[in-house]
C-alpha cells in the first residue's frame, strides 16, 4: 500500500492531464477510477491530509449550487477549498478531484475539502473521509430506475451517518420530515435550518410529496405551512412527532422575480440581511443551508453574507448567458426530477410573465407575449432512463403564459404530449429532437426583448454547454 499510493496520484495526474491536452473531458472522474484501481484507499488518504477535515454535502436538489455557495462562503473566511466544482460527485469524482489538488507527493494544496456528494455515493463518501461536516438539504424522488424509493436512500443515509463520532457535525434540513429525522440519536451534533416566512406557504401537490406519513407511527402529517412538495412546518396527530426546531431561520424572504431575493435569517447570537442574486424560493433555501453550514464551521457571518451577495450560479443552474452576436439573453435551469421541474416553472411563472396569446391573423402562428421557452428532454442513464417523471411534475401554471415552446432531446415528443395535457395550445409547441438546430429555431422565434428560458434535463444541459461553447458562448463545464 505504501507504494500504491504515490503511485495512483501520478497515475490519477497524468490521466487528467492528458484528458484536457487531448481535449477529450475535463479529467472529471478518470483520473479518480484509475487511481482507485491501482489503490483502493486513496481518497481516505488524501481526506486524512487535509488540515481541517472534509465537508460533505448531498440531497436529490440544489447541490451543485449550495456547496459552491458554501465554497465562496470557506474562501472569504480564509479557507483554501478543495472543491469538486464541475459537479462530478461519484466516488471516481471526489478522487479525481482530490488528486487534482495534491502535488506530486500527495500533499494537499488546500486546507479544507468540500464534496458535493451523490446521493447513491454519500454512505461510501461518508466511510472514506470521514468528515467533519454532513450537510443532507432534501430528499425527493429522482431515478427511480436508479436510487429506489426514498426510504430506502434514507435507510442507508442513516446508517451511515451513526457511525460519525461525536466531534462531528450534521446539518439537515428541519422542513423535510425525511431528512430531519436522520438526526435522531445520532452522536454527531446536529444542526437545522429551515424556511420560517408564512408568505411563502402556498400549498403543494401532494402527488409530489414523498414523506408525507410520520417517521414514528406511520400517521399522515398535518402540515401548518406547506412551501413546496413535502417541505413544511408539519406535525403528527396521533403522536406528536413534529419539525424539529431550526438554530439557522430564513424568517423573511422577498422574491424579486428572476433577479434574485432578498433574505432575512436569525442564527444563534444574530442576525442578518443579505440580496442573493438568484432567483426562487429554493434557491434561497439553498443559501440558508449553506449559510447554516458556514456557521458550524466557523466562518464569519459577515463574510458568509459577503460571499452570497456575490455569488455567481453553476453552469445550468440559474445560469445567464448572452447568445449569438446580437446578445440574446438565456437563462438555463436544469430541470431532472418532478419536484425541481415544479419549483422552476414556478419560478417563471411567478416571475410576472405575460399572458400569450395566438394572434388570429397570423394563420396560427403563436404571438410575441408570453414566455419563450427550450425544453430539452433525455433519457440517458445520467438523466434516468425512466420519463414518466414529466408526468408528477407541475407543468399546468405554463398554460397560457408560452409564447412559444421548442421541445428538444431524445423524448422531445413525451414532453409535446405533457404539455398538451397541460393546457399549451400545439401551436405554441415547436419540435426539433435535434438539439444545436432547436436552439437555433429558438432564438430565431425570440423577440429582441425577451429572454430564452433553457430547461434541459442534466445530458441535454451537457450537450447544450458543448454547443454554447464551440460557439464561442460559454466556457465549458469544467472550466466554468
């Protein structure tokens, strides 16, 4: 093992290189599966080196965005962050990422790591670092075909997190009762945060709640507040069990359309007022979360609010882009799970968009106002081979707001069949599988002052960054 070791980060450093000369990947995650070959225990190694221990972070939504968030957060108070930024968060990922971030000899260049964990991967994740931090933000049905039902992902996430000693810390999320109950027993300490402005509990379709029966005796919770799927303020009739109190509490949030939000959050000795320049409600969660993480990790509030108000979104999430010569504006927003896809047509709608309508004297042709939208479907085994998911997603608030929708990717005509169900007239719907000549009709059709609104699945959003960035319109994910 002694000579494996040094052996694998070589090995991992010179894959990578190579991988970028050759432009053939960002060096993501092969450098990570050929060191683990060669040595198996390598991650633990490099995590062990690290001066002040490794943060994990996973959930089914908001990842990428909270732990760059909370990246941001690290550095302004002074950290050197190891972070696996281009979103690769398997275990081949974290690795790759580590080695990355060593020299030739295997010491770190960094202070402190934070892994965006997948969900699959975070009681393996969990086992080899050994982290000082747990941060779990949600817990929705996502790739069915792939995690299983949510009980069981949370089944594993237990387990896993009871092995953390008691010098360790577990931040969850206080409104989803699946999450919030990983805490109990637990010897790590626990921290929550969660969502305390009733303004924002608008009610949710309990078709998309996953955790709606007590995590004791099984009752269906009655929930006094209900933001969005199962996230709430609930409570068991027959037991009593209920939403854990939160030490980190977004108690006043405005949304200002699809320019951002303005957040008001109280914390154990403070409080704090913060403009976060990205827009919905779960985006502001998302800064809660890892505003709660920054905290039980010794950063600074000042400079945690400092690095929200200055933050700059992930590629695809939230994402502005200016397209073409002419400058077109596009705002990306993945979308990959029933849950997601809700909250980010809500975003759109809430936003203010004018009503569209078909214009009579223009032989069907749909007219300028309404929303402007390109939705890119795959089924590729990143995205969940499985579609039906479109069909528990809310798409019904986009009746009568689209001017115009190009429907693109591999299952581009299931979501032509979603939105006719939906309410979308067909001849607001324009389909074109092939992605670079949907984003082609989709800016032709775009009125000089509208935005394109891009909501593709995680492939299609690879795909459309390669195109963006052949172009000339974006870097790519890696370099992002």
């Amino acid at each position: 093992m002694f000579f494996r070791i040094p052996l694998a980060i070589v090995t991992g450093k010179v894959a990578g290189t190579l991988s970028r000369q050759l432009r053939l990947g960002g060096g993501t995650t092969l450098p990570g599966s050929l060191a683990r070959r060669l040595a198996p225990g390598v991650l633990g190694v490099l995590a062990a080196a690290l001066p002040h221990g490794v943060v994990l972070l996973s959930g089914t939504n908001g990842k990428t965005t909270t732990s760059r968030m909370l990246a941001d957060m690290l550095g302004a108070s002074g950290e050197r962050v190891l972070h696996n930024r281009a979103g690769a968060n398997l275990i081949a990922g974290l690795t790759a990422t580590a080695i990355a971030n060593t020299d030739w000899r295997g010491r770190p260049r960094a202070t402190i790591g934070l892994f965006e964990t997948d969900e699959a991967a975070l009681p393996q994740a969990i086992a080899e670092t050994r982290p000082r931090l747990v941060l779990i933000h949600n817990l929705f049905r996502d790739q069915l075909d792939r995690y299983g039902e949510v009980d069981t992902v949370a089944a594993a996430w237990r387990a896993a997190l009871a092995e953390l000693p008691a010098e360790a810390t577990v931040t969850l999320n206080a409104d989803d009762p699946a999450v919030a109950d990983l805490g109990a027993g637990l010897r790590a300490r626990v921290v929550y945060y969660g969502l305390e402005d009733a303004q924002h509990a608008l009610g949710a379709g309990a078709h998309i709640a996953d955790s709606q029966f007590c995590r004791r005796c099984g009752e269906r919770y009655v929930y006094d507040l209900a933001f969005y799927a199962h996230i709430g303020h609930y409570h068991c009739p027959r037991c009593g069990h209920c939403r854990p109190e939160a030490q980190v509490r977004l108690v006043r949030l405005h949304l200002h359309g699809t320019r951002g939000s303005q957040l008001y959050l109280l914390y154990p000795g403070g409080a704090l007022e913060a403009e976060l320049p990205l827009p919905g409600l779960y985006n502001a969660i998302n800064a809660t979360a890892a505003f709660a993480a920054a905290l039980a990790l010794g950063a600074a509030p000042a400079e945690a609010r400092a690095a929200l108000e200055g933050f700059r979104a992930a590629f695809g999430r939230i994402e502005r882009l200016t397209a073409g010569p002419g400058g077109a504006p596009m705002l990306i927003a993945l979308i990959k799970n029933p849950v997601g896809a809700s909250e980010t047509v809500r975003m759109l709608v809430d936003a203010g968009a004018p009503a569209a309508h078909t214009d009579p004297n223009a032989n069907g042709r749909t007219a300028d106002a309404g929303l402007h939208v390109l939705i890119a479907i795959n089924d590729r085994f990143a995205d969940g081979t499985d579609v039906s998911w479109l069909w528990d997603a809310e798409f019904e608030p986009l009746a009568g707001r689209l001017a115009l929708a190009t429907l693109s990717g591999t299952r581009a005509e299931d979501m032509a069949v979603r939105l006719k169900y939906a309410g979308v007239p067909e001849a607001h719907m324009r389909l074109e599988p092939d992605l670079e000549r949907a984003v082609d009709a989709a800016l032709d059709a775009l009125p000089a002052s509208a935005t394109l609104f891009v909501l593709p699945t995680y492939t299609a959003m690879l795909d459309l960054r390669d195109i963006l960035a052949r172009r000339g319109w974006a870097r790519q994910f890696w370099e992002a």
